[in-house]
C-alpha cells in the first residue's frame, strides 16, 4: 500500500503545478482519511477502503443538499471531487461478492450452525467478521431474510 501513498503524493503535486483545486482538495481529504485511519488502526490488516468509502459518502450527501439549495456550482464541486476519490477507492476496494455468492454463502452458514429464523443477525456478523467490505449489507439482509 505503500506505493498508493506514494502515487497520492504524486498526483497531489500535480494537482498543485495545474492549480486544480476541487482536485487538490479531494486528494489531500484521501491522504488525510489513510494518515488517521493507520493512526487509529496501527495493527489492523490494512483496508484503506473503510477510510476512503466515507468521504464518497459525505459528498454525496453535500451534492444532494446543495442541488437542494439550488447552488448546481457547489453540487458539481462536489461530484467532481467524487471522481477523483473514486479513483483511489476502487484501487483499495476488496473483491465485491455477487449476489449467488453471498446466497450460496450464507446458505452454507446457515446449515452447518442450523440457524432459525431469529438469528438473522448472526449471519450478518459472519459476513461483518470474514468478509467486512466485500458485501452489500442491504442486499444481504435480503439474502437472509429469504433463507431464514
């Protein structure tokens, strides 16, 4: 992971030398979510995408309000930094499980811990402890209720 933060410092000086500043921003928010995220983890297997997965979000969030607003400047600001965050998340992201996985998946759990219906939750903390950030959780719980 190294080199990703070698890369990070890389591009953020380019983003200086074209003055680019939403680009800027949005890497040095990258660099700044991986520098607290080792600090507070220093032992934890290293899943850079648990840090950057959340400033996607806050983006998000911040677009729909100012489109809300009406201010589309600040809306497109904020996409525009998605973009490049997204750059970076989906060099860290985990291999994504289909859905026939996670059914197939979560079956077997099911059948070797013979679970009722009431333990739902316990499937959920099986995928949440083996397989945290490879799983859509809604999709899941789905999958879940269904076998239950």
């Amino acid at each position: 992971m190294e080199n990703l933060k070698t890369q990070i410092v890389a591009d953020l000086k380019t983003a200086m030398q074209e003055k680019n500043s939403s680009k800027i921003e949005a890497i040095r928010a990258v660099k700044g979510a991986i520098d607290k995220f080792e600090k507070e983890n220093p032992n934890q297997k290293i899943n850079y995408s648990k840090a950057i997965k959340p400033l996607v979000k806050q983006r998000e969030d911040s677009s729909a309000q100012f489109r809300a607003a009406g201010n589309e400047e600040l809306a497109n600001k904020e996409l525009a930094e998605i973009e490049v965050i997204n750059f970076y998340l989906v060099q860290v992201m985990p291999k994504q499980f289909s859905k026939d996985e996670m059914e197939s998946m979560a079956k077997q759990y099911a059948i070797d811990n013979s679970l009722s219906k009431n333990d739902m939750g316990k499937i959920m903390s099986y995928f949440k402890t083996n397989y945290d950030g490879q799983y859509d959780g809604k999709e899941l719980s789905m999958i879940a209720k269904t076998i239950l």
